[in-house]
C-alpha cells in the first residue's frame, strides 16, 4: 500500500477539493496524510459558531481533524503558518503569511513529511490556486517545489474543470438555481489540460460529513450543504487533477495507477 500527503492551504479546503479521493484512499488500505498550511485564522466565522474565548484558529484546527477522521486521515500537520487573508488585503504581507513566507523553506517543511512518511503521491493545486486566492496559488508553488526536493513519484495538482463549470452554470441559469459569484476564466483549469477524472460518487456521503464537520465556515444553508444530493453529485462527485508530466490525452481514473 502507499502513502499519500495531500497538501492544502486552510482547514476545510480538504473537504470540498480532495475529499473523496482522500476517503476512497483510505478505503484501499492506503496511508493518507493531511497538510495544511495556515489554520485559517482570517476566514469569516459562522454566528454562533464560537465558545466563550475559543479563536477562530483553535476552532478550524479541532474541525479539522473531525473532518480527518471521517476521512479515514492517519495523520494531519500544520506548517505553522498564518492564514493571509484574499487577495490584496494587508494580511497578504503580515509577519509569518504564507503568502509571504520563503517558498524554498516551505517547501523544505513540506518535503520533511514527505521524506519522512515515503510518500508515493502528493497533491497540491493548479498554478492559480483553483480561484486566485494567494494561499492557494503558494500551495501550488511550495507543493511542487516540495515534490522536487523529496523526489515524490506522482504528484497531482488539484483543480476544477473550468469547462464542465460552465456548462453547469448555464444549467443553473436555465433552472433559476444559484452559483457561485466565480469568473469561469479565474476558476480551475481547461479541460484540454486535466489528466486524471476520478470518481468519488460511492463517497460523497464521506466527503459531505467532512464539510459538515467545518461548521465555523460552512453552515448548513451554504451553497454546498444547501444543494439536493443530484446537484451535489453532480458538483462534487468528480475529483480532477493535473498530473505533473502526465498526458492530457491519457486519461488517468486514479491516482494510485498499477
């Protein structure tokens, strides 16, 4: 069996971009290891959410690792970093910001996980960061690098299908249904360029539980929890990645291939 470190940039990102690969690796007897980067401290906090003087960071760190355990998680690290904040606010440059931190010494924290569990797979995000947000555009340039130093067999960046999001939102429009307020052209990655499709349809239920778990972020009435089981599966039931010298035309179904 192997190990696999999927890399992330705050709490609940794991959920809703890898979560069913992380549960269905798990399933196959697979090590899954959970990195996050920041512990979320600038996230908008749900009302209600917080116990008398519990911080925002405290509380994202225990729905974490709920979330992980109901993704069949063996272990989760924090890099230690600070949560930056979207983009062009003043945390982007604060002492200790991921966004500001030194990518070759990330990495190197990131790598030292690597060396250490053996890894065989690792992933991080596409070179904008999904959406833009600059802890997630650092996930991308720290996962790659960290995959370099580590010599890391297969390493996947986690993205969305800018053209199936498309033609979802058209069919959203067309039956009066809410979407995310997200610019197609900002957002994932061309299908031209996804190499690997993985189904995670038989564990949705999983990967809904683990949002769930993130109630300071994701309330019940969101957009994501909100959404009939079709439309979730529909959103949610297809994982995509950019292998790292893989083959577009190739088309890969796992990320564990014989």
């Amino acid at each position: 069996m192997a190990t696999m470190v999927t890399f992330h940039a705050h709490p609940d990102d794991e959920c809703i971009a890898c979560g069913g690969v992380m549960r269905a690796a798990a399933d196959a007897g697979h090590r899954v290891v959970l990195v996050v980067a920041t512990r979320g401290e600038h996230g908008e906090i749900v009302p209600g959410v917080l116990t008398d003087g519990e911080s925002l960071a405290e509380r994202r760190v225990k729905e974490t690792h709920a979330a992980a355990d109901i993704l069949g998680v063996a272990r989760v690290e924090f890099l230690g970093y600070v949560d930056s904040g979207m983009v062009d606010t003043e945390t982007n440059g604060a002492p200790g910001s991921f966004w500001s931190a030194d990518v070759e010494e990330a990495a190197e924290r990131l790598a030292a996980i690597l060396r250490e569990e053996d890894a065989e797979v690792l992933t991080c995000y596409d070179r904008i960061g999904g959406y833009g947000h600059p802890d997630h555009i650092q996930v991308h340039r720290v996962g790659r690098r960290a995959g370099e130093l580590a010599g890391t067999p297969r390493v996947y960046e986690s993205t969305s299908n800018r053209d199936e999001f498309r033609r979802m939102a058209a069919m959203a429009r067309e039956a009066g249904e809410e979407m995310p307020d997200l610019d197609p052209d900002g957002f994932g990655s061309p299908e031209a360029e996804l190499t690997t499709r993985v189904d995670v349809t038989p564990w949705l239920e999983a990967k809904r539980a683990a949002m769930r778990a993130h109630r300071s972020q994701i309330p019940d009435d969101s957009f994501f929890l909100a959404l009939p089981e079709d439309r979730f599966a529909l959103a949610f039931g297809t994982e995509w990645f950019i292998r790292v010298g893989g083959d577009p035309t190739q088309r890969e179904d796992t990320l564990f291939p014989a």
